[in-house]
C-alpha cells in the first residue's frame, strides 16, 4: 500500500515539473537575431554580382549599368 502512494507521488511531482518546465520554455519570446533587410554596410561588402542576385532572389528591380552604390541605394529603397 506504501509503495502505491509513492508512486502516485512520483507521478504527480513528475507532471508537475513536466508542465511547469515546458510554460517556461514557451513563455520566452523568440526574438530574431538578424533582420531580413541587410544594412547598408552589410550590402557594400557583397560584389556587384551578389547584388545583382540579391536583388534577383527578391524579385526587386536594379540598373545592371548602375554604379555599386546605386545599385545598393535602389536595393535598400525597394526592401524597406
């Protein structure tokens, strides 16, 4: 009969760190570590081409006979 009810409590302090454990893990906010528009700086470290394919990718228009710093400011404008 002893032995019932300790398993009845191993049970319930079991459930009890179970739902407790996983209110904390959800109640965290997810907080994304890199935006989605690059910086400025971030675009002027890429070659002309990987812009060009930036702006491919994310279906935005740029001059292919644009300077480099034209062809970020045209990518920067359209993404924000």
């Amino acid at each position: 009969m002893e032995f019932g009810y300790i398993v009845i409590g191993v049970i319930v302090i079991g459930l009890i760190y179970h739902f407790t454990k996983s209110e904390k893990q959800s109640s965290t906010p997810v907080v994304e570590t890199k935006s989605e528009v690059p910086s400025t700086a971030e675009l002027k470290k890429l070659t002309k081409q990987q812009l060009f394919d930036l702006a491919d990718k994310k279906s935005l228009k740029v001059k292919k006979s644009g300077t480099k710093a034209e062809v970020v400011s045209s990518i920067r404008q359209q993404l924000k």
